[in-house]
C-alpha cells in the first residue's frame, strides 16, 4: 500500500512498528507515516519553487508557433530591389501553461524553456552551439543581479533541474480563468511564476517580444508599444479557440517594457478584469512619459485593479528612480504598489530564483512576489474574499518579515466615470440631466476629471442642431461651462444657445462672462460686438 511513497528506511520502520505495535495503532502509524513521507515528497517537486506552495492542479506546458500575416517585420524587397530570404511575417511564440491531468511523464527540464526561448524569431531548431549560448544567457544576469558567479557545474545543475511542467501534458476540461502575458525574454525568463499560476486554476498564455523590438524600443517605443499590443490582442483572439479556456475572467502580466502595454492594452481594449506589472517601464522616471505619450493612453480608463512591483537598485541614475506618478494617475482603480529591499532589475524579470544558493531574504522575496501575484488574480478574477483579505493585509500581516518592502502603498480606488465612448452614449441620447449629474460628482473626488473637450463637445452640439434640438445644444454648452469654468469660448458658445432660444439676459450674462475671460485678447472685439447689438435691442 505505501511501497510507492514512502523510502525503503521508512518502510522499515513501518514494519518494526507494526509487528510491535497493537493492531487499534497500526492504521495511524501507516498513515502518519504515510502523510510525512508525502510531504517529503512534495517538497522536492518542485525543486525551484522553494517553500512555494502549489495549488491543487498538476501543470501542462504547450508551445505555439503563429505568423501574423497581417503584420511584417522586413520588406518583401531590400533598397537594392533584391527580395529578402526568409519570412516576412511577425513572428508571434506562444508559450502556454495550463491546469493539466497528472500523469507520470517526467516533468521539463529547465533547458528546454532556454531553448524555446532561442527559437522565438525564427521557431527554426537550435544547433548544438545555439543550445550551449543559451544556457550561457543564464551568467550574466546571476553575475550582475545577484553578484554569483555560476560554475559550469552549477549552470548543468540549472539547466537539468525539472520543473513544474510537463509538456503537451493533457488540458483539463476547465474552463479556466485566463491570464494574457508579455515579456521580453522566452518562457524561461519567468516559468516558475507561471507554472505556479497554472496550479492554481489559470491558463495563462505568453509571448515574448521579438529580436527587432529591442530597437524598436530604444528608439520608436511608440512602435514598439502599437506591436506588443497587438500581440496581447493576439493572444485573446487565440484564447477564444480554447474550449477550456473563461474569456470573461482575464488577467494581464506585463513584464519590464510590457508592464506599460499591459496597461495600453487595458486602456485600448477594457477586457481584462486586473492588471499585474512586473517592473514596468511606467514605474520609472524616465520611461513614464512613454506612457503617458500613447494614443491609447487614458487613465479614466483604467477601472480594474493594478498591482506594481517595482526595482529597487543601489544608487540609481536619475531616470532609474521609482516614480509612483502613473500608479496615482489611476485613480478610479484599486492598486497596490511595492518596492521589494534589494530587488534590483535582474531579480524582478530574470528568474533568478532558479539559483539553488540564492540569499534566503531574496528566496523569501520571490515568495511574496509570487504569491501576492497568485492571490491578487485569486481576489479579482475569482472574487476569493480570503484572497482579497490577503492582498489588502500589509507584507508583515501576512507573515513575511518586516523590512521586505522598501515601499508599500494600498489605494482604493474613487468609483468609476465613464469612458468618452459611454459618455457619448449618454449625450447623443439626450439624457443631459444625467451627464451634468456625472459629471459634477466625478469632479467632487477629482477636480481635475476630463471627461471630454471642448472639440468633441462642439460636435454634439453640431449634430442636435442639424436635428433643430436648441434645448439640447444649451445642456450641451452648459456641460462645457461645468468642466472648463475657465474658458470663454464654452462661455461664448453657451452664450449663443441661450440667443438662439430667445433668453437674452441669460446670452448677455455669458457673453460678459466671456469678455471677462479673455482680457485684452483680440477676440474679445467680437464678443464686444454682440454684447452691444444686445444691448441696443
């Protein structure tokens, strides 16, 4: 019965015991025994995750290849007119971990994510000595993130020690909750936090960027943020052909420059029910402005909860200073933000909780790191109150040691306002009483709330006085009045409704108004002229 459990010294022991022992005690002892030996045994399953706690699904590990056709990375001809060798379509991997049925295939060795992750630009096999640089990769990020220098031996001991996974393992039926994932690096990069994901009940769905998005970065970042969008778009299309997948509970995981095209990708899209950064540029002084530059960007948007973990490094030069301006711009969501003692750049998004001699304070680190990300998509994509209670609790109410974090902050979020979409909705139906009603409570928790500007709100009014509504156009510039008390146009504007239904003194009032804003500006000769007319009248 326990042969298959327990070592030969325990099954020693057992029996010693049960032929001494009367038969009411020999049932515990087996299992008791049992029970110990299990535990032992659960401990080394998952030999990189320390003393993290698996949840209740063994874990699969499947990888995908997809060109998007509709996007390329080279011209089919050169500036010579030579055509070019080799495809021309974004090369798009797709790692996915996914709750699985357990089985006794032998579990992935760590080498073959590194070698996954060398196969993202081309998905071409690797020669012998591609498969040794990859291994390499592994040196420089343990050499300057945590100052170890690995030997070959301990680099084999690295690339040999299974994992979590097993790969083309078979799905369970589901469905699960989804998490859609960007990184820079290949699964290998942060394969334990995802097979610990998937143990607790989620698909999770990861593409890394791709050679030419490095420059695309340092130079174009707005290009680069439009394709790493895209290919978060990509993996939602994806995820509806998997029938045991819940595309109505989804997460987001950016990491590093993904953190803010997780964020783009919310702001853009508004599918996703909570958003984790790993490191994102948008925590950093000098990389904010690249968020706050994108099209997409708008933080009236950002409505579903928002978990930061941001680099701590020694000295740091001017544009590498945390900055927390993104995180307070978002104020109608309810965020978490941490800076972890010692977690420099290398240990939030190289994986260096894969080295078997890493610091105990950095193991523990890892631990809440990996767990508050478990428990964060636990509360909001699983509604767990227990959960919840969790990530509201601070680091040391949780049982870590206090001094983890540097910085811990917990804002709640103000309740929502409309997107510009739903509050065009609201107009162009005419339900201006409820528009002003929003509008004039949002700015109670924020005075500085824009829900639209003066151009689009000149188009409403275009379009109700092509359907002859004056009433409507009024309400319209009275809304415009309410948000930017400080314009003479809107005051003009509103001005010009009221002539129009006849209410001279209240046109007379505004175009005073007006006068009054603009100073000596030379517009104000017009509105001077209307205020006379008026008067002669």
């Amino acid at each position: 019965m326990y042969s298959d459990l327990a070592t030969q010294k325990n099954k020693k022991i057992i029996n010693c015991l049960i032929f001494n022992t009367p038969q009411a005690m020999k049932t515990i002892i087996i299992l008791l025994v049992l029970m110990c030996s299990i535990s032992s045994t659960s401990a080394q399953i998952h030999p990189q995750w320390g003393e993290l706690k698996p949840g209740p699904h063994a874990v699969g590990y499947q990888v995908f290849h997809h060109y998007d056709y509709g996007r390329h990375i080279r011209p089919r001809l050169d500036f010579e007119g030579k055509e070019n060798a080799g495809e021309e379509a974004l090369p798009i991997q797709i790692s996915m971990w996914y709750p699985a049925q357990a089985s006794n295939t032998p579990k992935m060795r760590y080498e073959e994510y590194l070698y996954i992750g060398k196969q993202k630009n081309t998905f071409l096999p690797l020669s012998a000595e591609e498969k040794k640089a990859a291994g390499n990769d592994l040196l420089f990020p343990a050499k300057f993130g945590a100052g170890i220098d690995l030997s070959d031996d301990q680099l084999q001991h690295i690339l040999q020690t299974p994992c979590a996974a097993t790969q083309n393992a078979k799905n369970l039926k589901g469905p699960f909750p989804l998490i859609i994932s960007g990184t820079d690096g290949g699964p290998h990069s942060n394969n334990i936090l995802c097979e610990y994901l998937a143990s607790l009940g989620y698909v999770v769905l990861q593409t890394p960027s791709a050679a030419h998005t490095s420059t695309l970065q340092a130079n174009k970042p707005q290009l680069a943020l439009a394709e790493r969008m895209g290919n978060l778009e990509h993996l939602m299309a994806f995820a509806k052909t998997l029938s045991f997948v819940d595309g109505l509970r989804v997460g987001i995981l950016g990491v590093n420059f993904d953190g803010m095209s997780a964020l783009l990708y919310q702001m853009k899209n508004m599918q996703a029910d909570a958003v984790v950064s790993l490191d994102g540029w948008e925590g950093k002084a000098g990389s904010k402005s690249v968020l706050f530059a994108s099209p997409f960007f708008d933080a009236n948007k950002m409505r579903v909860p928002y978990f930061t973990v941001q680099q701590d490094e020694k000295d740091p030069p001017p544009y590498l200073q945390p900055d927390q301006s993104v995180f307070d711009t978002f104020l109608y969501s309810d965020r978490y933000y941490g800076v972890l003692q010692g977690m420099n750049h290398a240990y939030l998004i190289a994986n260096l909780a894969l080295i078997p001699d890493l610091a105990p304070d950095k193991r523990k680190a890892y631990h809440f790191i990996f767990s508050s990300i478990g428990q964060f998509f636990e509360a909001y994509l699983k509604k767990s109150s227990t959960a919840l209670a969790f990530i509201q609790q601070s680091a040391l109410e949780n049982g870590y040691p206090e001094g983890i974090h540097k910085v811990e902050l917990k804002k709640q979020a103000f309740p929502a306002v409309p997107s510009p979409e739903e509050f065009e909705k609201i107009v162009m139906s005419g339900e201006m009483d409820k528009a002003m009603h929003i509008l004039q409570e949002g700015k109670k928790n924020n005075p500085g709330l824009s829900l639209f500007d003066l151009q689009t709100l000149n188009l409403y009014a275009f379009r109700f006085t092509q359907r002859q509504q004056p009433e409507t156009v009024r309400a319209i510039w009275q809304l415009g009045v309410e948000a930017f008390p400080n314009s003479a146009w809107a005051m003009e504007k509103l001005g010009d409704a009221h002539l129009v239904l006849s209410n001279k003194s209240d046109a007379l009032h505004c175009f005073e108004k007006a006068l009054a804003l603009l100073g000596n500006d030379p517009a104000s000769a017009a509105i001077a002229e209307k205020i006379k007319k008026l008067k002669e009248q």
